[in-house]
C-alpha cells in the first residue's frame, strides 16, 4: 500500500505556485488577491477558511476576510458580492458553504462573477467543466485529480465508484473521471442514497471515491484487493485524547482499508490538503486572466 501524500503532493505545488507569485511580484505586478466571506460561528467552516487565508501568505496572495454574523441578510451579502465583483484589485471570491438556511446558495454563488468564482460553483463554470473548455475546476475534485495525476496513476479503462452526489465533489468528480483526459476515461459509478447495493458496486470498483460525510462508511469488506482509495470525509468526532476534544476521522476505515488498497489518501493529511492546493491554483489562473485583461 501507498500513501497517497497529500502534503508532499501540496507542498509540491504550493511551491510552484509560490515561485509564480514572486515572479509576478518582482516584475511589478500587484499579488494576486482571494477574497473569503464567512457566515456564522460553524466550527468547521472557521478552520477551512482559515487555513485557506493562512496558505494565501504562505504563497504570498494578499487575502481578505470578511466575517458576519450568521443575521446577515441574503440581500445584504449579495451587495456585499456585487461590490467586490466590480472591484478591479480582487481576483477571487470565495463564500464558504453551507450558508444559514435563510440565505439561498444558489442566488449568492449565481451572484458572484464567473470571472471570480475561484471555487467553480457558478453554473457558467459547471457548465464549462462539463463541457470540457478551460474554466475554475471544484477545487476538491481538481485536487484529487492533480493528486493522482502527482503519482502517475493511469486510471484509463478504471472503473471507479464514486460514493456521494454533491453540486461540489461527488457529481464533477463523476464527471472529470469519465472525460476523455488522463487522469481520466473511467467508466464511473455515482451511488447515492437510494443506490441499491453499493458495497457490491464498491467491490467491483479499481477506485473509490468517498465523499458522503458518514465516518468509516467505506469497510474493508466493500473494498477489492488492490483499489485505490480516495477519501474526501472530514468528520469531526468527540475525543478526550485531543486538546481540541474532537479528531478527524475520514469517511473510509482506514486501518482496515488500508491493508487491501494498493493507494490510500489518508484523515487529515490526504484530499483536504489538495482542496487548497487547487484554491490558490484557481486564484493564480483567475489573476493571470485579470491583470491580463
Ligand atoms: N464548503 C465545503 N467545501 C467547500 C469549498 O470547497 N468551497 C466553499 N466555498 N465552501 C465549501
């Protein structure tokens, strides 16, 4: 079994990433600029934001932060979202999700400029993806593939079961796998909650990818020997072992699953790393385009 490494592979990147920036930088360019928006107090939505803003000036974007309080309006945070779409100096827009349940997601991602939508959620973007043309790939999803693509794997003529339907990783990464990229040419399973039998489906499958939000969902007895094993679940659960009280445990039994899979991305350290990864390679493409223009 191999390690699908996410912080070699997003160490990799980042520095690239990094280099790009400090080019653009010394030859008298503005930084590129990520602007993330937080609704609320959810805890798990705080420790994404933040590392996403940590990782802008470890790369040297210039990031901002805007915090409300989970009152905020719909229409408040669409104005908000207009403004910052007509500002000229910000390249990206991110709005952390789940939003309360009084504000439409669909109204504030169709709000935000395709042109900034870093986290590809705009239907123009999803619209491109699925199309195949150049645009702003979810950014779980284009880090999984940039993952696999780091090790060389050849996943032509794979079957892979992707476990969840989500707008923003079950359902493009159904998607990028079944294009005819490599990676890529999957024939590709969606399962879902009203899939009959997925464990059956899951031990035909050369890869899985789980990403339905249920710890240890995906057993070591659903799994072939050999399969790759994508895991996209952050669930936090109760610890008296940790300062913070709480762990991180990921949708698949990685014990046991890791001793049948021939590549194992593992909880922390694994997809979560390369979703931000993929963020600050979304910003960089949508500031190349920007100061371009
Ligand atoms: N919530 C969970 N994943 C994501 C993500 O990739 N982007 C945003 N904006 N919110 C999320």
């Amino acid at each position: 079994m191999q390690l699908l490494d996410g912080k070699l592979v997003s160490q990799h990147i980042k520095g690239e990433i990094a280099n790009q920036v400090k080019a653009f930088v010394t030859s008298g360019k503005r930084a590129p600029h990520l602007v993330a928006i937080l609704v609320g107090e959810d805890p798990a939505s705080q420790a994404y934001v933040s590392s996403k803003v940590k990782t802008c000036a470890e790369l040297g974007f210039q990031s901002t932060l805007i915090r409300y309080e989970s009152s905020l309006s719909e229409a408040e945070l669409l104005r908000k979202i207009h403004a910052i779409n007509l500002d000229p100096t910000v390249d990206g827009i991110l709005v952390q999700l789940p939003l309360p349940k009084h504000i439409s997601e669909n109204n504030v991602i169709e709000a935000i400029k395709p042109e900034k939508d870093v986290d590809g959620f705009h239907p123009v973007n999803q619209g491109k993806m699925m199309l195949g043309l150049p645009t702003f790939i979810p950014a779980t999803p284009y880090g999984i593939m940039l993952m696999i693509e780091h090790y060389g794997i050849t996943t032509s003529g794979m079957h892979c079961v992707v476990i969840g339907r989500s707008n923003i990783v079950g359902t493009p990464m159904s998607i990028l796998l079944s294009r005819n990229t490599e990676p890529g040419n999957c024939t590709v399973t969606l399962c879902h909650s009203k899939t009959k039998d997925i464990k059956g489906l899951c031990l035909q499958a050369d890869i899985i990818v789980a990403a339905i939000g249920k710890p240890k969902f995906v057993t070591a007895d659903m799994v072939k020997d050999g399969a790759i094993i994508v895991d996209v679940g952050i669930n936090r659960m109760h610890s008296e072992e940790t300062k913070s009280g709480f762990r991180l445990v990921g949708d698949v039994d990685f014990e046991n699953v890791s001793a049948k899979a021939s590549y194992i991305t593992p909880v922390p350290g694994g997809v979560g790393l390369m979703t931000i990864c993929a963020l600050m390679k979304n910003t960089l493409l949508a500031y190349m385009a920007n100061i371009a223009r």
